[in-house]
C-alpha cells in the first residue's frame, strides 16, 4: 500500500495522469476519515490531498472564501468566526461516529456533500459551493464556476462533484459561499411527543414564519445521552431560532405560543442550545458504536421519518431525526438481514440511504446507496467516463464495477 | 451576428413526413406546421434573433413528450425544448430543422404537500402559479425572477433562474427537491423526489441550469416556503457609486443579509423615476434599495441599524418606508425598469454578468467610458449582494449598425466580468447569446469535459444544438 500525498496541485495532476496511463486505480482522500463509508476502494495506492492545503482567498465583504481541498475544515471555521461568519451548511464531524481520529478537510466535507442541522433550511454544503477546481481521471484541470455568489455560466460541475466521493475527479480548490452568523441562538423544546407528534410539530414549527433554522426529534434514550435533554427524560421535539437578539428573543415565544397545541414547550438558552445541536449535527445521541454495529444515514420525506424510526425499533436499532423528520441516524447490528429491513422501509418510503459504517466484509457486498434505475445507470456510466475513461478514481466506492 | 449551424438538408426535405409522424403521436391540435401559426415561435426574450422552426410539438403528458422525443432521435431531428419563451440569451431560438417541444400545455399543479413544504408541477406552469397556487396557506414559491408572470417552472430550472430576493432565499438550484426527466431517447427518469440531498450523482443539480442540452423536463418537485410575517423597503441615495459600494459592504460585514440589496445607478435611477414618479432623487449618482422582512418590531430594529450604516456614508437621502404602500412605492421604479428603459429607447440589450461586489465601482467606471466610446448609452442595475450586474445597453433596431456595436459592447462588458473574476452570466444563462464568449470563461479542456457530459446524455447532439457551447468543427457552418 504506497500513499502519494502531493502539495502542489500539478504534481496531483501528474500522479493522476501516470494512474491513468497505467490504468492503475487510486483511492483518493483527504486527511482519510471518511474511508469507512460506503463501499471499500479496491486499490493499492492511496493519493492523498491532505498536504495540498491553505485558504487562498476570503472576501468576508463579499460573502466568499476559496481553499485548497487539503484545508482541514477547522482551520476554515477558525478563519470565518474571527470575522463573525459561519459555513452555512454547518457540516458534521463524524470522527467519533465512524471511530476516525484525525481532523477532517473540506475536500472531504465537499466531496460527500456532508450537511449538518441548518441543511433543511439553508440548503446542503453543495449549496454552496461556488466554484471549484479539480483534475480529472485523465490528469487535467478542469474549472467550474468561480469566486462569486451567482454564476449559471455552462454546466453546473460543483455540484456534480460534490457529493460524488471521489470518483470523478480529485477536487483541488473550492470556493464557498458563507454568511454571517448569528448574534445568538435559542431553542424551543417540547417532551414527551412520540415520533409522529414530534414530526407534526417540527413541520407546523418549519411551516410557520419564524424562521425556525434547524428541527430534529429525539427518543427518549437518545436524548439522555445529551446533557441539556437529559433532565426531559423523554422524547422531545427540538426547533432552532437564529438571528439577532431581539428577533430570538420574539420569535421563540412567538413559537411556543403557536405550538401549545403541541404541549407547553421549554425555551433552552444559548449555550446549552449550542453544545446540543452541536451533538445533533455529529450524530452523537446516536451514543458509541459498537463493533458489530453499522451505520446508516437515510433521507426521507419528513412525514415518513417517524415510520423509519419504527423500522429501526424493530430491529432494536437507536435511532433519532433531522432535518424536520427527514434524516434519519440509524445504528443497529451490522448485518445483511438488518439492512435489508431498514432499506425496504427507505424505498418504500421514496427516499435515499447511505451505509456510513459497516465492517469491510459486509459493505463490499450491499447496495450501500440505492441502485439506480437502469436508463439513469447507463448515464452515470457514460458520465463516469467521461470524467474518469479508465476508471481509476476510488473504484467502487458508490457501486460495484463503476 | 452569431452563427447557426446549417440545417440538414435531409431533415427538411423529409419535413411533410416528419409532420406526419409527430401528428400520429399528439392530439388534433398538439402539431404546428402552418407558416403563419409557426411565427410566434420565431424567438424568445433577444428578439433580435429570429428563426421559424420546422414544426412545434405541443406534448400534454411526460408519455406524449416521451414519444416526440424517440420519434426525432430515430429520425435524427433537432429539438429546441421551450417554455414560455422569456430567455433573454437566445436559449429557446428555433433552429430551421428543429422541432420546437413546447411545454406550455402541461400547466398543471399536481400536488401540495403543507407538511413536508413542497409542490409537484408540470413543466409548463407559471413561476408565479405555483406561488399563487399556495398562497391562500401562507406559502410561496422563493425565486422571483422579473418575468415571473410569464416564464415557466421548466425554464426557470434550465436556466437556474434567480430573482431580487435570491440574496436570501438562494436561485432556482437551492429551492428543488426533483425532477421528472425525458432523454432524448425517450426514456422517462426520475429524478430526486420529496426528499433532500441525492445518494449518487447529484443530477438534480447537473440538470439545474443545463439549458436544456440534456433532457427535456416534464415535471419539478418544488420547495415551498412560509411567507414572512411582513416586509419593509428603505431607500439610501449617495453621491457617488464607490461610497454606494462601500455602504453594500458595511452593511454585509455588519451581519445583515437584507432579502434583497439593489443597486441603481444615475442613468438607470433617472428612467425610472421619469417612467414611476416614484420620487427617487435625481441628484444622487447611485441608489440603494433595501429590503427586510420579519414583524413590525423586526423590521423597525433591522432597518435602524441598516439606517445608522447608510448614514456614515453621506447620502443625499434615506427613506425608510412606514407602510406596505411606501415599500410598494420604493419598489415601483425599480420592478418597472426595463419599461422604463424600453420608453428611453425602444430597443436595449439586457446584459447578466457577475462580478466580485468589491468591484463594482471600478467596473462602473469602465462601462461608463466603453459607453463614450461605443457611443451608446447604457443604465445600470445591481443585485448589489450577491454581485449580479445588469447593464441595459441602449440602441436603434432599425440601424443595424447600431446593433452590431451593442452586442460588441456586451461582449466588451462581460468579459471586463470575466477578467475582474467574475462570470459571464449570473442568471440568464448562455444560450447562443454568449456561447462564442465561452472561452474566455473556460479553457479548451474545461468546455470538452462539458461537451463530453452533453454526449453522455445526448450522444447525437440533438438537444438545443448551437447553444452554450461555441460551436465544433462538426457543427460550425460551412463558411
Ligand atoms: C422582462 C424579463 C425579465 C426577466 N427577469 C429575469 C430575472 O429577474 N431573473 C432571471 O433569472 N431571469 C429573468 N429573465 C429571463 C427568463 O425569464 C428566464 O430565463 C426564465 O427562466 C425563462 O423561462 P421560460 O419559461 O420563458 O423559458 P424559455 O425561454 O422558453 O427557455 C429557456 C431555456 O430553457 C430551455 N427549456 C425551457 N423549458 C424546458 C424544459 N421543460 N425542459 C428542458 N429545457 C427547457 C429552453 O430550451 C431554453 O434554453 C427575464 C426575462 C424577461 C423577458
């Protein structure tokens, strides 16, 4: 097993060039947290971006910064809290949930499109991505997009990249969208609603004009483990308001007077609000995960969230929501049965799954995202490629033989 | 003038037969072929541009799409999909072997779902349909783009379109959860659905904005929203566009994102304001319009502070509205700008560059001396927060002359975009407007490795052709 990690973004192009002229597959990453998920890569050389790193532009005036892929994602929220901004999509860390230690980057975060709570109203971190640069299967650079905030110029590539794992092209720069965060942060709680009540209010709270900014549901068990819930001891229905002071401190109970129906609500102040959605956006109530546990990651619409709940309890899996209902965190016994019962429950339902975690065994054998239809595979072949002709990048990674 | 390819000889020699063949797959009415009732079609929002297609198909269900689709991928015929036909780059022009597949018969909503916030639609409806169609529940549809009365939902996603609140509410792109698609094939794919974020390839948002070159839309799964609990305008006046720009960024770096920031500059404040009477100031050289949204309470607090920004940059006047008819005010000159521009001068270029928004006043004073120099008038407007900059360029149809030097001086505008870091087009698209401008954007390998996903989609380039990409030597006219 070699590792190539490159700083200059030529001699990227030109290790991916020579894989390509020797048909030799890669298994691209970053810092590497995030081999676990999805299927394992069938390679012997592991290129990594991780040393190709630095931010190379932030206009907080306008609103954009630019880094290399290698930047760790921490510097990146480092750099933009010193000036007051976030990254909007308020991306997790699952180090603790997929059992990796080190600091994940941006190419990481960008390349599996990894949102955390704000994603159900501020949309995904593909969103907001910009513009980038990245190379090719062939070695080449290639742009899309650029430094500013609007730009329908040619076909959209960021976000074909984003959220593609690696396997069309090694992304080398990404400009991103931020915005302002917020002067202060406080959250309405409602205990003791069951998964169906729990989504019924996260949707009359996300449907109401408070600019509510994140909506999860938790059960009993999954709540204790969050110190700021812990004292409920029981299921609760969590909704975010963000913004300015005087607005949190109006709409919060503008909220709560327009969901008693729903029961009498507990507002949480600032800083418990921010450890806990914090721990919502790492997926952490989920609590460690086992040996022979996995993991899935599933999106839904919000109403049939509470019915893929119920699946995971059939398999006395924990599980909790997001997203207003519509991600749900499942961890159950690592098994092929197992992923068959939560996957129907997701097809059934119209959504989509990602296996996040599973031992290497049982991953290299599952859908761990959902097939494709046979005319929409044949395209994603063709665009394959047409990015990657040799079909070296992270072989395997989302589909067995692409 | 830009080029077309050649029409193929054999498709308009077999027309009659290609007539036939699509009047076998469509009701009665779904087939135009007359001359005269083919004219309608001729262009789209750049009127300049004119051509009659073959045929127009007008399909009432994905199926009758479908069919359409396979019949002239076999007959190896050119389609040119087309929605209400309000693109302003030439993306919906004809071609004179193509068959025009307009959308507008299926303008049907097909279901509202308050819970999990979304609408299914047709293809064909209105922009504003789907808002006024979820209104009466407090909702709305988020992108707003100036033509949201005519164009349709089918367009709006091919051309990513944007509106005045995209600062907050982000484009077409950041408000869909998915798409029913037919390939040129005739294959009907779904795509996404009632849920966020895609497991494999993000086609949603590879589709979003792709001009129609991959697949032909049918229906869109929409995101819809709460409508805040009110709005308010203000209007802030300066005496110059660099402290008009400097007052944009404070207010950005202060923490506030208004739902819309827009920039006006003295020509563009002057024809509105003869067009409106909306009582902007004529003294001022650039012109701010300001809005927030929230409760009275909110409003009041969020626009003291913007209030208490502007006023450290010396304007000429501030005018924070009191009422739902003082922001209606404030809004009438610039919602009636390109009337307003259209009274100055019947005929104008409407141009959609983006640029880094630190720019603006050194981009300004360069259009200003390109105008000298062209001899053309140009007025200036600016979705000031996110950079969107559209100079309506001024000219005499009936001179050709005069045309020809607008189009250079829009070439000449975007590329000052372009080399200042911007883009070519922020929310019109390319179309065949600014496909030969494309390289300046992108290099050689960047436009093969669009073109290669184009033929993975539409192997035999029948979808759109002559549009976005500068034309390749099997598709370039014969000189
Ligand atoms: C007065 C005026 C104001 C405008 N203001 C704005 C504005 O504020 N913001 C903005 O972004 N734009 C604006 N536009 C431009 C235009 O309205 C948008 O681009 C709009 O989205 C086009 O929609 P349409 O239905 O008219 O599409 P068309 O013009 O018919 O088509 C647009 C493109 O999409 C393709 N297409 C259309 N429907 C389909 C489909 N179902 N499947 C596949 N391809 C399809 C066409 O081939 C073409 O390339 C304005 C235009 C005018 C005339």
């Amino acid at each position: 097993m070699s590792v190539l990690a490159p700083a200059e973004e030529a001699e990227i192009a030109a290790a991916i060039a020579e894989a390509h002229a020797h048909a030799t597959p890669l298994l691209l990453a970053g810092n590497a947290t995030k081999n676990g998920l999805l299927r394992p890569v069938q390679a012997a050389t592991t290129l990594s971006l991780k040393h190709h790193a630095g931010i190379t532009l932030y206009a907080p005036n306008e609103l954009i910064l630019t880094a290399r892929a290698g930047t760790k994602l921490a510097d990146i929220e480092a750099a933009v809290a010193e000036k007051g901004q976030q990254i909007i999509a308020e991306p997790p860390d699952l180090g603790a949930l997929l059992g990796e230690e080190g600091a994940q980057t941006l190419g990481g975060v960008v390349a599996c499109n990894l949102s955390g709570p704000r994603r159900v109203t501020a949309g995904a971190m593909r969103d907001h991505v910009m513009g980038m640069r990245a190379i090719n299967g062939a070695g080449e650079v290639i742009h899309s997009g650029g430094r500013v905030l609007k730009n329908v110029t040619g076909l959209d590539l960021c976000k074909l990249l984003a959220g593609s794992f690696g396997t069309l092209a090694a992304i080398t720069e990404i400009a991103l969208k931020v915005l302002p965060a917020s002067e202060t942060v406080a959250t309405l709680a409602i205990a003791g609603l069951d998964a169906r009540k729990g989504v019924a209010a996260l949707s009359a709270a996300l449907g109401a004009p408070f600019g509510v900014s994140a909506a999860a549901w938790l059960p009993r068990a999954e709540a204790a483990r969050i110190p700021a819930l812990a004292g409920f001891a029981a299921p609760v229905a969590l909704m975010r308001i963000e913004d300015f002071r005087p607005s949190v401190a109006y709409r919060s109970e503008r909220l709560r007077a327009a969901l008693t129906d729903f029961g009498k609500g507990e507002i949480i102040a600032e800083a418990p609000s921010r450890v806990l959605w914090r721990a919502v956006r790492d997926a952490a109530p989920l609590g460690a995960v086992a040996p022979g546990e996995a993991v899935w990651r599933v999106s839904v619409r919000p109403s049939a969230g509470p019915g893929i709940i119920a699946a995971a309890d059939a398999l006395g899996g924990r599980a909790f929501l997001d997203w207003g209902g519509g991600l749900a965190w499942i961890v159950s016994g690592a098994s092929a049965e197992n992923h068959r019962a939560i996957t129907a429950a997701v097809r059934a339902a119209g959504g989509v799954w990602w296996l996040m975690r599973a031992p290497d065994g049982l991953r290299a054998s599952l859908d761990v995202i959902p097939p494709e239809p046979a005319s929409l595979a044949a395209i994603t072949r063709r665009v394959k490629a047409a990015f990657d002709p040799a079909f070296i990048l992270n072989p395997g990674r989302l589909y067995a033989g692409l | 003038m830009i080029r077309l390819p050649d029409p193929k000889p054999e498709t308009l020699a077999a027309r009659a037969r290609i007539v036939a063949g699509l009047r076998a797959l469509l009701p009665e009415s779904g087939v135009i072929a007359e001359p005269l009732r083919l004219k309608p079609y001729e262009t789209d929002g750049l009127a300049a541009y004119r051509q009659v297609p073959l045929a127009v198909a007008l399909p009432e269900t994905t199926e009758q799409v479908a069919a359409v689709l396979r019949f002239c991928h076999e007959n190896g015929v050119r389609v040119v999909p087309r929605g209400a036909g309000t693109s302003l780059s030439g993306g919906a022009l004809p071609l004179a072997d193509a068959v025009v597949v307009g959308l507008m018969r299926m303008n049907r909503v097909l279901a509202i779902d308050y819970a999990d916030r979304l609408a299914v639609v047709q293809a064909g409806v209105t922009n504003i349909g789907i808002t006024e169609a979820v209104r009466a529940a407090g909702f709305f549809y988020a992108p707003d783009p100036s033509s949201q009365l005519a164009c349709m939902i089918g367009g709006n996603v091919n051309m990513n379109s944007g509106g005045a609140h995209c600062l907050k509410y982000g484009v077409t792109a950041n408000n869909l959860l998915g798409l029913k698609i037919v390939t040129i094939a005739g294959e009907i794919i779904e795509i996404g659905g009632a849920h966020l974020d895609a497991a494999g390839y993000d086609w949603l948002g590879l589709l979003t904005g792709s001009e129609g070159q991959l697949a032909v839309v049918t229906e869109v799964t929409v995101r819809i929203l709460r409508s805040p609990e009110g709005a308010r305008a203000m209007l802030a006046a300066f005496r110059s566009n660099e402290i008009a720009g400097a007052c944009v960024d404070a207010i950005i770096t202060s923490g506030i994102i208004p739902v819309a920031l827009e920039f006006m500059d003295r020509p563009a404040i002057h024809a509105c304001e003869a067009f409106a009477h909306a009582g902007y100031p004529l003294d001022a050289e650039a012109m701010l319009i300001i809005e927030v949204e929230g409760s009275i309470q909110e409003q009041d607090d969020l626009l003291a502070r913007i209030k208490e920004i502007c006023a450290r940059f010396d304007p000429i006047s501030l005018k924070v509205s009191q009422s739902a008819e003082e922001s209606a005010a404030i809004w009438k000159g610039r919602k009636g700008a390109f009337g307003a521009v259209g009274r100055i001068s019947p005929d104008y270029l409407c141009m959609d560059g983006t640029i880094p928004t630190g720019r603006l006043p050194e981009v300004l004073r360069r259009i200003g001396e390109m105008s000298d120099s062209y001899g053309l008038k140009v007025a200036n407007i600016f979705h000031a927060g996110d950079g969107n900059l559209h100079p309506l360029i001024m000219f005499d149809a009936n001179d050709p002359e005069s045309f020809h030097r607008a189009e250079a001086f829009g070439a000449d505008i975007l590329k000052l975009c372009v080399e200042v870091g911007g883009c070519l087009t922020g929310e019109h698209g390319v179309g065949v407007e600014k496909r030969d401008l494309m390289p300046a954007q992108f290099t050689a390998i960047d436009l093969d490795q669009q073109r290669r996903i184009k033929t993975a989609f539409d192997p035999d380039w029948l979808l759109n052709t002559a549009k976005v990409f500068p034309l390749t030597d099997a598709l370039a006219p014969a000189a």
